[in-house]
C-alpha cells in the first residue's frame, strides 16, 4: 500500500529535480537521459506528478539520488 506523500516529502522531491536538471545541464539533457518528453519532465519539475519508480532509478544510477528518499513510499526505508 502506498503511503501518501506530505508537502516536505514533494518540496524535496523538487528541490532534488531541479538539482538534476543543473546537473544534466538543461532540461533537455535531463529528459533525454530520463527518456521523458520535456512536457513530462515539466510537470514533474512543477510537483503536477511524482516521479516514477522507474525514474528514481535512473535518477540515482545518474546522479546518486537515493531512490528511497525519493520516493519513500514506493522504496520502503526499514
């Protein structure tokens, strides 16, 4: 059963997107390495989504972001 995220857990979430997208060096980079349209990658930039266990994946292979704090209710941390 998913847990629902509070605004604390969303705003991180964000803030750790937005650091991807400095890393990736644009928005475009950090959707071609998502493999997400930029449309996508926009409502996720603006909390319209969560990411994916899929792109929490790839967002820690890439760039070291722990999929478990990304999405704790997906990962369960014991």
């Amino acid at each position: 059963m998913l847990i629902p995220l509070n605004e604390k857990q969303k705003r991180f979430i964000q803030k750790k997107l937005k650091e991807a997208v400095l890393l990736a060096g644009s928005q475009v980079a950090l959707s071609r390495i998502l493999h997400i349209t930029e449309a996508s990658l926009s409502q996720l930039l603006n909390n319209r989504f969560l990411p994916s266990a899929r792109i929490c994946v790839l967002l820690e292979a890439k760039f070291g972001f722990k999929k478990e704090q990304m999405r704790p209710d997906i990962f369960l941390i014991d």
